[in-house]
C-alpha cells in the first residue's frame, strides 16, 4: 500500500532534450512569475507540448491525442535531472 497512488496522478513523459534546451527560459519563469500555470497545447503534427505560462518548454510522449488532462502540477530540481516532472489527472 506504500506506493499506492491515491490521487490517482500520472507523469508527463516530457522530452529531456527539450528541457535541457530550454532550461535557461524554465529558471527565468520560475524566478520571474509569482504564478506558474502548466497547460498542454497540440501542435500542426498533432504532438502535444508542455507550455509553462504560455511559453513552450517540452515535447509530451506519452498522450494520447486530445484527451482530457486535469490539475497539472510541476516539480521543479535544479540541481539533478530530471530539471522538471509534471503530473496531472486525465
């Protein structure tokens, strides 16, 4: 039962190169907002990207096409890798 999710979340598969690329533009939002909002656009090739305050930050490999994504939270390790995880509920 320890690692039971209760909240029933699941983890973005985000493309970590696009992280790395983009880590500078993640500091600076983090640093620079007082709100940060994650939301999921889909692009002309019908691939899904993770936007972070309206900006693109990461490629999504593990959606399905348009499906219904709730509550997207963001863990932020500037430290290590992964740079970011986010969860969210579909």
């Amino acid at each position: 039962m320890e690692n039971f999710n209760y909240e029933n979340r699941h983890y973005l598969a985000l493309k970590q190169e696009d992280l790395k690329l983009n880590k500078e533009k993640i500091e600076w939002i983090f640093t620079n907002y007082e709100q940060i909002t994650f939301s999921v656009k889909w692009n002309k090739n019908k691939t899904p990207i993770l936007m972070m305050n309206g900006y693109k930050i990461a490629s999504i490999s593990n959606l399905k096409s348009h499906i219904n994504i709730h509550d997207l939270k963001g863990e932020f390790n500037f430290n290590n890798t992964p740079l970011l995880r986010v969860s969210c509920r579909f």
